[in-house]
C-alpha cells in the first residue's frame, strides 16, 4: 500500500478542504472535525483492505448499496430547493437548454446567481434527457451507474463497490450531488472512457480516426476533460508518423469546432466576442504561463514515463491537481489573496482528479499489482 500513499494523501486532502470549509462557519472546533475525518477514512481504508467478501455478495452489495445510496441522495436533492443555491453550476445547464428550446440563443442565458454558463455543446446536449425529467443534477447517478459498470467489467464487483464506498465517504463529493453541480459528474464520465479504451486496448495506431473524434467530442464538455486521454495516448501519439498525427490533431479540432457549428451559425458574434463567452469562462483560471507551464510538466511526464499505463490514474489525478495547484499558486502571487476559501477560488476543481484517485486507492486496497494487468503501450 505504500506506494498508494500520494492518492491517498490527495483523496484526504481534497476531503478536509471541504470538511474545514464548511464545518468553520458553524463550529471553532473544525480542526478537530478535520482530524476525525481523517482518523474515520484512514480507518475505513484500513477494513476495506482486509475485507475480502465472496464475489456473490460483492455484486449483491454493489447493487443494493448503489441503489440505496442513490435513493438517498436523489431524495435530498429534491429536498434541497436550488434556487437557493449559491453554486450555479446545475442553472448554467438547465437554463442554457430552457433558452434553447424556446428559441432563444442558449449561450445568452444567465444562471440563477446571475453568471453565464462554461459548459461545451456536447455537455449540455448530454443533459437534455435529465432536463426534460426536471433536474439536471441526476446526470450524476448515471454517470455512477456507467462508471461502476465500466469498473466492475474491466475489473470485478468488488473492485467497484469498494469505489463506491469510497465515493460515499468522501464530503467532497457529496457536496458535488447536494448542489447539483456536474463537474465530478463530466470527469468520473472522462475516467469511465479512459478505464474502457485501455480494457479493450483501443490502441492509436489502429484507432487513430475514432480516437481523434472521441478527444474532440471530450473537449466539447470542458477542455480539461481532454487531459486524461492525452495522457492515455501521448506517447502513443509522439512515437507516430507525422501523418498520423496530423490526421489525429486535424480531426479532433475538426470535432470539437463541428460542435459548435450550429450556435456559430446562429449567432456567431454573441459565442466569440461576448465579454462572458465559454471560451472565455473556462480559461480564465490562471494564465498563459500557467498553461505553458502545466503542458511543459504533461509532455516531460509523458516522454519520461514511457510505461505511464502502469499507473495512468495515479498519474491522470496527479496532472489535474498540478493544473489547479498552477492557477491558484499564480492568483495567490498575483492577488495576495491565499486564502482558499474565499470567492476567489472554487475547490471544487480539484474533485476533477477524484475519480482517477478512487481508481488507484482501490487498486491499492484490493492488493493489485498495476504492471501485471496493464499493457505496456496503446501504442504498439
């Protein structure tokens, strides 16, 4: 398990950040609130470890608790009114596709806080079935229910369900369903992709085309989203012929712009040049150092770890956190502002790298050895 201690690190500070955020504004005793929340994981994981049901009960647990947790929570939600919210993250969706239904140009809409919405073409188009039932916020539980799938395929029953149980006790998270936001939602939907094409061994030289418009259309939920995949096929992708990679990087732009045709044609001047466009909301976040900072450490960490399947959602998780640590790190110099909880700075982005964490603790816990299941390379 040592070699599993920087997730585990990571799953536990992503989870005190929320604990101490939430837990201050009521009580001068969030220290030890954080402490007991540490103490309670590390001993979960601890049990975790040496339990070992039968394969039978694992499926039966998996399902019954998914189902019930699942219950729960969306009961909850609807308890919960969201327009009472201060996180608009849901609005920017189901007002997005009011508008769109009723004629009006979508990326004009404004969220319940008053804001404009970030979220890509295909993000939004993928919420349409959850808007016509009336909350956008159950996009979450099929994205559990296709990201348990995926794992309990790829690997076993008991594999998902001690992810599941993870996810339960994880504040981070449950914050993420409570306020209906769907950032968890588009990564844990990322890392179910990733887990998929490395199962089948999807490689890029055979896949090159298909490949190519999966990225583009991963990129039309939130850019970030791209980062996974990238690191999936880096290296796959560095060691091609230049046609190759031509064909790949013209057909994943060609993807990502053909997402945005119809609202380019419909009001083209209002998507690129409004002050609060997409483009915009969604790169605001540091700057263009930052940026070339981060793609100098994700290229060096893809040449250097020639064998990074070994340990792609360690390392996925670990590049989402440097993305953020880099553009908060820069806001903190730039505005003297370090302190985290504050409107200046969202935590909520560093739950982009927890389904690729859960992935690797679980991998940990279920006593694993990450070389002996993965191949080498895509690429070959």
């Amino acid at each position: 398990m040592r070699k599993y201690l920087l997730p585990i690190l990571f799953y536990l500070f992503i989870n005190v950040l929320f604990v101490d955020k939430y837990t201050l504004r009521v009580t001068e005793w969030h220290y030890i609130l954080d402490a007991l929340y540490v103490c309670v994981a590390c001993a979960l994981m601890v049990g975790l470890y040496y339990w070992k049901p039968r394969p039978k009960t694992s499926m039966i647990l998996l399902y019954s608790a998914g189902l019930g947790y699942s219950a729960l929570l969306i009961a909850l939600q609807y308890k919960i009114d969201p327009l009472g919210l201060q996180v608009d993250r849901w609005s920017a969706i189901h007002y997005f596709l009011d508008n769109l239904f009723q004629g009006i140009y979508p990326y004009a809409a404004q969220t319940h806080l008053g804001g404009y919405g970030s979220p890509f073409p295909v993000w939004q188009v993928l919420h349409i079935p959850f808007y016509a039932i009336g909350n956008v916020g159950l996009s979450f539980f099929a994205a559990l229910a296709l990201f348990l799938f995926v794992i309990a395929r790829s690997r076993s029953a008991h594999f998902a369900l001690l992810t599941l149980i993870l996810l339960m006790a994880s504040p981070a998270i449950q914050y993420e369903i409570v306020v209906r936001s769907d950032l968890f939602t588009n990564f844990m939907c990322v890392c179910a992709l990733c887990e998929w094409l490395r199962y089948k061994s999807v490689r890029f030289t055979d896949h090159t085309l298909l490949l190519a418009i999966i990225a583009g259309l991963c990129a039309s939920t939130r850019l970030a989203a791209v980062i996974p995949l990238a690191l999936l096929y880096g290296y796959a992708f560095l060691q091609s012929g230049w046609k190759k990679q031509l064909l790949f990087v013209l057909t994943a732009c060609g993807t990502f712009v053909c997402t945005f045709v119809p609202f380019l044609v419909w009001g083209g001047h209002q998507l690129l040049f409004f002050e609060y466009n997409p483009f915009v909301l969604q790169t605001r976040q540091g700057s263009p150092l930052v940026f070339a900072i981060f793609a100098l450490v994700a290229i060096a960490w893809t040449v250097y770890k020639k064998d990074h399947l070994q340990h792609f959602h360690y390392a996925a998780g670990g590049l989402l956190t440097i993305l953020v640590v880099l553009a908060f790190g820069y806001d903190i110099v730039r505005t003297g502002n370090g302190d985290l909880y504050s409107s200046s700075y969202d935590i909520t982005y560093f739950n982009m790298a927890l389904p690729f964490y859960l992935y690797t603790i679980v991998w940990g816990l279920n006593h694993e050895s990450v070389s002996e299941t993965l191949p080498s390379s895509l690429g070959d």
